[in-house]
C-alpha cells in the first residue's frame, strides 16, 4: 500500500505541476477540446485506472473535454496491429476528432536496445510531423504532448528487479 500511496501522490504531484509548466511552454487545453490517448501500455491502463483523465478534467474544470482512448497494450509507433477493416490510426483520431492527441510511446520500442533508436527517432519524427499537421478535429494543426515511459523504481525487493537495466533502456 505504501508503494502505491508513493506513485499516486508522485502522479498527483507532476498532474499538479502540469499546469505550471504547460504555462511556460504555451501548451493549454481549450474549451471543448477533444483529447485522445494513444500509445503502449500506460496509456490502455487508463481505460481501468482514470487517474490521468480524473486530473486532467479537474485542472480544467470549465472546459468541457472529451477524452477517449485508443491505445492498445502492444502498440509502438510503428507497428500499431489491429483486426482486419477496424481502420488506421489516423482514422480513429478523426471519428473521434481529436484536437490534442496524448501520445504514450518510447516503452515498447525501447526493448529493442540502442540498435533500434534511430528506427524509434525516425519514426516518432514522421509520426510527430503527420499528426501535428493533420486536422482531426475540425481545426489545423493538432496539438500534441508526449508522455515518457516511466522509471522502474527500485523497491529492493529480492524478488523483482532493480529496474537499472530497464532504465538505461
């Protein structure tokens, strides 16, 4: 239980901080804004655990956003598999008329070691560029924020790893 007290109020505290450095750097969430979330893992787990949708409404409380997650467990930049005829990725951010996509990607790709981050750069280099320039949601040039994968913590369990090796990755 402390362990994961420790990860929700880290959570809570970098959502906190959002703002502040969202400020700085001229990204804000507007009034009606369609946001959706694609990538790994960390993403698909917010169709079970809201707590990044939870705190992003209540930083925003008069704004009225649509959130809605296409991530898949599996997914990388490149390859993003789905079920014959169910539609690219870009099709989907269109049915949902993403205004700002939350975009989970890094963790995957990064078990591919040093040899696979020049393909991983290249990709989320045109991926960043087709998005950003695309018109999802009814209005040029989507807004996009990318998210990290996050640090194994070393909890010094025999058990489980220390997460160094997965870190360097």
């Amino acid at each position: 239980f402390r362990m994961k007290l420790r990860h929700v109020l880290s959570f809570a505290a970098l959502a906190l901080a959002a703002p502040l450095h969202a400020q700085s750097t001229g990204f804000s969430l507007q009034k009606g804004d369609h946001v959706a979330l694609v990538g790994n893992g960390l993403a698909d787990r917010q169709q079970h655990f809201g707590w990044l949708e939870a705190l992003v409404h209540k930083a925003n409380p008069d704004k009225d956003l649509v959130v809605r997650n296409l991530a898949f467990a599996g997914d990388e930049v490149e390859p993003r598999r789905r079920s014959e005829n169910l539609g690219s990725p870009e099709d989907w951010l269109k049915k949902v008329g993403a205004d700002v996509v939350f975009g989970f990607f890094g963790f995957n790709e990064s078990f591919k070691g040093p040899e696979g981050l020049a393909d991983f750069r290249r990709q989320l280099d045109g991926w960043l560029k087709k998005t950003k320039s695309a018109d999802f949601g009814g209005a040029a040039g989507t807004r996009i924020v990318l998210f990290s994968p996050t640090a194994f913590e070393d909890t010094k369990d025999p058990n489980l790893p220390d997460g160094r090796e997965h870190n360097e990755r």
